[in-house]
C-alpha cells in the first residue's frame, strides 16, 4: 500500500480499503463501511468486526478477536479468547455471552497514517500473535473498530475454508 501511495502521490487524508486477500467474501456494503467509518473520525486507521456467537469461534486461534474500549477503539486484538469469561468458562466452554468480536480482514486507512506505519518495527506482540495491526497498537495509534453491518461470508483460514468459499462462489 505505501508504494501505492507514493506512486499515485495520494494527499494525506486520502481513504484507502485494504480487503485481506483471505476474505474474498467481503461485499460492497461492508467496503463502504469501513471507509465511512474512517472518513467520520479523526483516526489514520479503521477496521470492522462481527458477533461471535459460539464457542467454537471464540476458541477457534484463526479467528481473531478484538476487545473495545467505550468509544469503540480497538483496546487490543488476539487469536486467543478474549474477553476471558471467568464465570461463564469456569462453569463449561459451551456457551460464550455477548462480549465477544471477531475481526475482519478489511481496514480503511488514510494515506498519511500509512506513510507513518511503513517506518515502524514490528513490535513485540506483533511477533507473537502474527497480527499486524498490534504495532498500531504498539506505537500509540488508535484503530476505530465499528460492528459491521452485515455478516460477511466465509474467510480463508484453512483448506476446508476454502471449499465452502469454492462451493459458495460456485
């Protein structure tokens, strides 16, 4: 993205969607979203998340998880299960509450906060959750994480991911 953004000599507020190559489901509604998102707050970065609803997703390390702050900032993001339920969990893993999002493969950028990223080291925690949106985290910088408004379809995670993409798409 950053060469492109030089290429094209993009001003610094200019809105830029990055849809994950592994979440070819994504339709137009949640593209919008996500760069309308952005373009409402004064923030370089937006992402979207969905409902987990089950405990198989909530447990699942592909699918990743994004706990808010009140003003719907991303506090901070993971493969494992956070929130940790202590009460719920404590009792049995079937069920999970209300409190849980995953996150998905799309984020809205401005051009200028993708001049500042490229000359960043990746952090630490970075390292250790294999997701790059902690160096935002990292160096200070706050991701605006909306609900999105419409459940995308399958993601890419895994070969039997990608034949239910294939079956849907066929």
């Amino acid at each position: 993205l950053a060469e492109v953004v030089e290429k094209c000599a993009f001003s610094d507020d200019t809105v830029i969607v990055n849809v994950q190559g592994d979440e070819p489901m994504i339709p137009a509604t949640i593209i919008r979203q996500v760069a309308d998102n952005l373009a409402q707050r004064q923030v370089g970065m937006a992402t979207l998340a969905v409902p987990i609803h089950n405990a198989e997703e909530a447990f699942n390390p592909n699918a990743v998880k994004v706990v808010l702050d009140a003003e719907g900032y991303a506090l901070y993001f993971s493969r494992a299960t956070i929130p940790w339920d202590r009460d719920r969990f404590a009792e049995g893993l079937e069920t999970v509450g209300d409190n849980f999002l995953r996150h998905l493969g799309i984020y809205g950028y401005r051009a200028g906060f993708i001049r500042r990223y490229v000359n960043w080291q990746p952090s630490p925690l970075e390292h250790i959750e294999m997701l790059e949106q902690l160096r935002v985290l990292w160096y200070g910088e706050k991701i605006h994480v909306a609900v999105a408004q419409e459940v995308p379809g399958t993601g890419v995670d895994t070969p039997e991911d990608l034949e239910r993409v294939r079956a849907e798409m066929c």
